[in-house]
C-alpha cells in the first residue's frame, strides 16, 4: 500500500486502473491513513482534485455511480444556500473533536437562520449525545464505523435518507459523504463546506467554519456544547484527557503522561483523567497513571458526553490534540494542547482549539509546564 499511496502522490492522481483496484482492494486502515488522510491532511487545494480524480473511481468500484459523473457532481457542490428548506440535515464529521469545533458551529447557523426547520445532526448517537441538551436538534442516526471496512462506510452513507425535496443537507466535508463525493442528494439541496480548501496557512478550522456561516447562511454562530449534565458528574480543577483517537503519533508516552498528572496533583489540583472507553489502550494507560500518581485523581469511566460537561465545570482542561481540547474551547475553559505528532504547520493552525480563555499550545514535552503555570495564572 505504501508504494501505491507513493505512485498517486508522484503522478498526482494520474493512475492507471490497477492502482485504484489496488486501493479498492487494501484493508481501509491502510487506504485512509497512509493516502485519503494526507491528501486531507495537507489542507492544500491542489490535493482536492487529486483525492476527487482517485477517490471518484474508487466509489465507482463500489457503485456509487460512475467516476466522471461523481467527479462532476463535486464541482457543482455550493457554498450558498438556494432555498428556504422546511428540513435541515447537517452532517456529522464523526471524530468528536471535529464536530465541537465545525459540525456544532453550523447546528447553530442552522437553528437561528432557520428558526421554523427540523434540525438533524446526522452522524452517531455518542457524537450527537454532545447536543442532546438542545432540544431544537434531532437526530438521524448514522452508525459511521471509523474503523469499518471501505464498503461499510460507504454503504453508511448511502444509507441515509435526505435526497427529499424539501430538505438542505449541510455538508462540512464530512467522511459520511466520503468528503463530498457520494451521491446523497441533488447538488441544488446540498450546501457544502470546503473545508481543505479555504483559507490560509495561520487560519483555524473554527474561525473558517464561522466565516463560512456568516458567508453562506448570514449568520454569526460559534462552537457550543449541551450535554447531558447529571448531578453525578464530578467537578475538578484540572480535567485531563490523553486520548488520541486511534492516532498513536499524537502521543508523547507513559512517562510524559504520568508526570504531568503528578505535577498538577503536586500543586494540590484535584484532577479528572478520562479512562476512554473499557478494554482500550487508552483505559489501560489511565490504570497505570493512576497506579503510579499520589494525589486526589479521579477517574472518568463513562461516555465522552458527561466528561465533556466536566470540562465545562473544570478550572483548566490538559490534554493532547483531540475532543477535549474543542470542548475546553467551546466552553471558555482555560487550557493546555500538546500538539505532537502533527504532519504540517497548517495541520497544527487548522485544529487548534480556538475560543475563549487563555490557550497554550506546546509542541515539545518540556515547555508544558511553563505553559501550565502560565494557563493557571491566567485563568485564576
């Protein structure tokens, strides 16, 4: 698979039909994470067409419709809103970082641009639990596996039912539409985010979506949250997560890990470390934290939706570049990202967690105190 991803990239797109049966054929772990996450990744306009010209034949294998037709369907996806819709469905981006710091930010312009509508997040019932709160959001359910198979995934988007003639899909590059390309309703009912194609090198994804709202629907909204908040949902001074999603170049190690939570319960912090879910690495990592730290550390083992209306109670959050960071930011709370592991500088300025509050990002393990101290003065 390497050498394939190698090939597309050289000829920029330009392949014959036994690279994309290749592609077709490779396990999806492979396909995402070593050719469509960097093209993705990049954030470059130039690789828009070439994920558009590969992944267009890669879906006609599947049966999606034919390469040239989807390939053309794309380049009349609008960025403006052409009818008054009595049904809104907006997609899920489906990692939970990415729909606090986009897919949320489009809810709202939908809700207050469209008052009268049916509002839906299509994506999964875990993400969707983010805006259960908000009961102008419905939700239509997608089971989106992340680590399904190509066809699954495919099949999950085709799935859902929006192609109705009174209903605007609102698409934020979302891997339910495989980034645009799947046929899931007429481009007249599909408002589309750009979002690998906008913008600069120092522009955040949350100031792009925001200027897209304003843009597109007339309507100024922002990241928010509104979880479920049981009583039972614990306050700390410091929430911490170390998830990576699956991504273990983002991670630092065990004993970075260790030390940090340590040090915050050292300056007398009572600390919230999320476990992730049972039976991961991640679960197995916060055993061994707190096997080894002294101090009031508490453990959160549950669903990411209450953890995340702990971080909205919390004093600072601490954490790698993932969910908790968007949620910190969404809700004002004071915090520190260690971004590693990022492949470009663009990459770094597109997903960092922009909102209010004081904000340090730290890209070498041993500035993360200064930017502790820092955040904690700052922040009170």
């Amino acid at each position: 698979m390497a050498s394939t991803s190698a090939e597309v990239f050289a000829r920029g797109g330009e392949v014959d039909d036994a690279v994309i049966d290749a592609l077709v054929d490779a396990p999806a772990s492979e396909l995402f994470g070593e050719l469509i996450e960097p093209l993705s990744d990049a954030f470059e306009p130039r690789f828009v067409d070439v994920y558009v010209s590969i992944f267009s034949r890669v879906l006609e294998r599947l049966g999606a419709g034919s390469a040239s037709a989807l390939a053309a369907r794309f380049g009349h996806l609008s960025a403006v809103a052409t009818f008054e819709p009595r049904r809104v469905v907006v997609l899920s981006r489906v990692t939970l970082g990415a729909d606090i710091a986009i897919t949320s930010t489009l809810l709202r312009a939908a809700v207050d641009r469209w008052p009268s509508a049916e509002i839906l997040f299509a994506g999964p019932r875990k993400n969707y639990e983010l805006f259960a709160n908000d009961e102008r959001i419905g939700l239509l359910e997608a089971p989106f596996q992340r680590m399904g198979s190509l066809r699954e995934r495919v099949a999950a988007g085709m799935a859902l039912q929006v192609d109705r003639d009174d209903t605007l899909v609102i698409d934020p590059d979302s891997r339910i539409s495989q980034l645009g390309l799947l046929p899931l309703a007429d481009t007249s009912r599909i408002l589309f985010f750009p979002s690998r194609s906008v913008g600069g090198p120092d522009d955040s994804l949350v100031a792009l979506t925001r200027a897209f709202a304003l843009s597109a629907l007339g309507v100024s909204a922002s990241p928010w949250i509104a979880p479920p908040t049981p009583e039972w949902v614990p306050s700390a001074d410091v929430a911490v997560s170390f998830g990576v999603g699956e991504n273990a170049a983002k991670r630092i190690g065990d004993e970075f890990e260790i030390d940090v939570v340590q040090g915050l319960l050292d300056r007398r912090l009572k600390v919230l470390l999320d476990s992730g879910a049972p039976g991961t690495a991640e679960a197995e990592r916060a055993a061994r934290i707190e096997a080894s730290c002294r101090g009031p550390l508490l453990i959160w083992q549950g669903s990411f939706a209450p953890f995340a209306a702990a971080i909205g109670r919390s004093r600072m959050y601490v954490g790698y570049d993932s969910a908790g960071q968007h949620v910190a930011a969404a809700c004002g709370v004071p915090r520190v990202t260690v971004m590693a592991g990022h492949p470009n500088a663009r990459f770094a300025a597109r997903w960092r967690p922009d909102g209010a509050g004081a904000s340090e990002i730290v890209y070498e393990a041993g500035r993360v105190w200064e930017a502790v101290e820092r955040v904690h003065r700052e922040g009170g």
